[in-house]
C-alpha cells in the first residue's frame, strides 16, 4: 500500500492561531462561486474512420508528454495559405487520379513524394499537415479518385547535437543499468523546439557519456518515458539497450507502477473511481489534448484515483495510471469536472469553486503565486529491473511549493 500525504505536513500547527483565525475569519464565507467547472466535452472528429485496417502501435515513449520541446502546428486555415514571402513549408497539392484504386493515404503519398520517407509522411498526416478534400485525416485514411490533396509539412531538419551539461540533477538511485532521478518542476526533460539546452538530457549526457537511443529518437537517449515541463517528481532513465528495450516493454504491456499527487478543484463526488475513455490531440488547439468518443481519434487512457484530503474547494487525489497519454492526469481531471490547480493549459490557474469575497480572491492569487505551475507531482514508480528481475519501488516527498499550498488551504478551510 502506497503511503498517503506525509503526516507531519498535513497536520503542522500554526505558530499564532488566534492572529491566524482573526484574519481567515475576515475573508467571509459569503456566496459560493456559482459557475462550477463544466466537464470537458468529448470533441466531435472532423473525418471518418475507415473501416478494416489495423492501428499501429506506439512502442516507445508511451508517457505523458510534454508541449514544450515539441513544435507546434499551425492552425489549419494557415497551413492552407501560408506566407509566400516566408515560405516555411514543403507545400504539395496532388489531385488523384479518377482511375486509382483505393490506397492507403501515407502508401499513395510515399509513390507520389519518393523524397519523403513513409515514417515523416506518417508523422505529418498525425500532425495534421496533410489535407484530403479541406479536412485532416487519419493514417488509415484510403484515398480516391478525384480526391484533392495537400501536402504542408515543416522543412526536415538534422537532429541537432545535444551538448552534455553541467546541471545538478537529484538522483535517487543508480545502478549500472538504471538511474532514477526526481526531477524539478520547470525543467524540460529533452532538448526540442527552442529548448536545445537546460534539459534532463543535457544533464544525462553529462553524468553518463554514452547513452543508448531508441529508434528514431535520437534526441531522446536514456528515456523510456517523460514527464511534463512543469511536473515534479520521479522518472526512470537507462544506461543500456537492454535496460531499454526491458523497460519499454513494461511500459507497453502497463506492467510499471506510477501514482501521482494531484491538487484539484473542488471535491470529487466519489471517494475513489475509474477513468476509462479515449485522449488524442485536439483538432482545435493541437497544445492541448481531448477526451474522445472512440478510438478513432484518441488512444485508450485508464487512470485510477483516490481523494486522500478535501479542503472544501480543493482536493489532495492519488492519481495511479495504467495507461500513460499525452497530459492524461490533467485531461481526466478536467474531464471529471476537477482540473489541477494552477493548471494554466487547462483552466486551472483561474478561481473555480470558493467564495466571492476580495479577500477569499487575494488568498488564491497568493496560493498561485506561490504554486506558479499545475500541482502535480510524480510521487512513486515501481517496476521489474532489467537484469536481476528484482520489483524495485521508489518514493519521493512532495516540494516545497505544493506542501505550502496544501497547508494554506488547510488553515483557511478551518476558519471559514
């Protein structure tokens, strides 16, 4: 059994109790917000499925991850006309042939663009860089006569040189195999889009000169799995290939424990419950990701949580995932009506239960100030290693930030 919030932060005194109560007391507890957070609506796909093809599965690096260090898409209507003065595309339009027999959109484009390689042109239709008749498409999509396509895709580019940096990293456990590290809040966990230096990996590089890579993740070495820029807490690095290829398939066979400490909003109906639905990039704002209907548009996410604390307009809940998607934690908080607190992407960072008083609003605003991110936190991770086969558990406390959010909450719903 996982240990729950650490005793002696949720239960510390206060220095000047009655100076505390006379100034909680002051902030009323006068009418309740009357705009509780609508749950995220599942998003309506913009094209068909077809039917009878297989799906590809996703081997590596199937956890969370993070926007920053990706690039973006551009929204579809400047896809469709770019600049022609600051041409940053490869831009293609091909009208298919009324004689072509139905085939699958990335075998069509790789016979019609032999310069492209079937993994890139796989890559740009998942990122929406490939229209069929107006609209994104799927994989899987079938092409056919008098279909109109384009093709908009970023300039391919050399993976950059990662350089090995100096950068202090809390390591929890190394082995010749494994390094476990907890990581800080605010550092991104692999070089990409305007962050080449600062990472984890930079860090890596550094403390362990050779480092092996998965295929086609160059930029990635010693990762099997990530999390986000502004979470906090513990993710499991390797040394070796075979420390690798063992953990990625933990990893895809959902074998590996993980269980995070969320701050939410409000206070979940349930004591405990199963999230079990379907996340993928928003067709709207490909920053943020969605809970579908199906699998057509998003991949299957379970997430398992436990509310361990109420403080009467936050929550303290035991987040433990089964499957790892891209911001799952975040979506099916949000999703259930409860997005993290101080979560900017997904609405967290604005007052969502609570009073209306100025002094309840000044009280917020100091707890965002001192939690300036979405409160989560990786607190556990337990798997098999890779060579002893030995189940090897790890536990991490929660930062400092968190902690002293939590016990503000913890005051002020006392008095009030």
């Amino acid at each position: 059994m996982l240990e729950t919030y650490t005793q002696n932060h949720m239960q510390k005194g206060m220095s000047d109790k009655n100076k505390e109560q006379e100034e909680l007391s002051q902030e009323g507890n006068t009418q309740d917000y009357n705009t509780p957070v609508q749950d995220q609506k599942e998003e309506t796909p913009l094209v068909a499925k077809e039917e009878g093809e297989g799906k590809e599965l996703d081997f590596y690096l199937e956890e969370e991850m993070d926007t920053e260090g990706e690039k973006l898409v551009d929204e579809q209507e400047e896809a469709l006309h770019p600049k022609k003065e600051d041409k940053k595309f490869d831009e293609m339009r091909l009208e298919v042939d009324m004689g072509q027999s139905m085939l699958r959109i990335d075998k069509y484009l790789s016979l019609k663009i032999p310069n492209l390689s079937r993994s890139r042109i796989q890559s740009g239709i998942r990122n929406g860089d490939v229209i069929v008749n107006g609209l994104p498409v799927k994989t899987n999509y079938k092409v056919k006569g008098g279909d109109v396509v384009m093709v908009i895709m970023p300039p391919e580019k050399g993976v950059t040189e990662i350089v090995p940096q100096d950068i202090p990293i809390r390591i929890v456990h190394e082995d010749d195999q494994i390094i476990i590290v907890n990581k800080e809040a605010g550092m991104v966990v692999h070089p990409g889009h305007n962050n080449w230096s600062g990472t984890l990996v930079n860090a890596l590089m550094h403390h362990v000169k050779h480092l092996p890579t998965a295929f086609n993740a160059e930029d990635k070495p010693g990762l099997v799995h990530r999390i986000d820029k502004d979470t906090s807490g513990l993710l499991v690095t390797v040394k070796t290939e075979q420390a690798m290829n063992h953990l990625a398939k933990q990893f895809f066979h959902h074998t590996i424990e993980r269980t995070y400490y969320a701050l939410v909003w409000g206070e979940p109906e349930e004591d405990q419950g199963t999230i079990d639905n379907y996340i993928g990039r928003s067709q709207n704002d490909r920053r943020v990701s969605v809970v579908y209907p199906n699998e057509d548009y998003g991949k299957r996410a379970i997430t398992h949580y436990k509310v361990l604390k109420r403080m009467r307009y936050v929550s303290l809940v035991q987040c433990n995932l089964e499957t790892g998607r891209t911001h799952q934690i975040r979506v099916h908080m949000k999703h259930l009506g409860h997005p993290l607190f101080g979560d900017v992407m997904y609405g967290g960072n604005k007052i969502l239960k609570g009073t209306r008083t100025s002094k309840y609003k000044q009280f917020v605003e100091n707890c965002l100030l001192l939690l300036p991110r979405q409160g989560l936190h990786a607190k556990s991770l337990g798997f098999e290693h890779p060579t002893t086969g030995e189940w090897m558990q790890f536990d991490s406390d929660l930062p400092e930030d968190m902690v002293k959010v939590i016990e503000k909450w913890e005051k002020y719903v006392k008095y009030v």
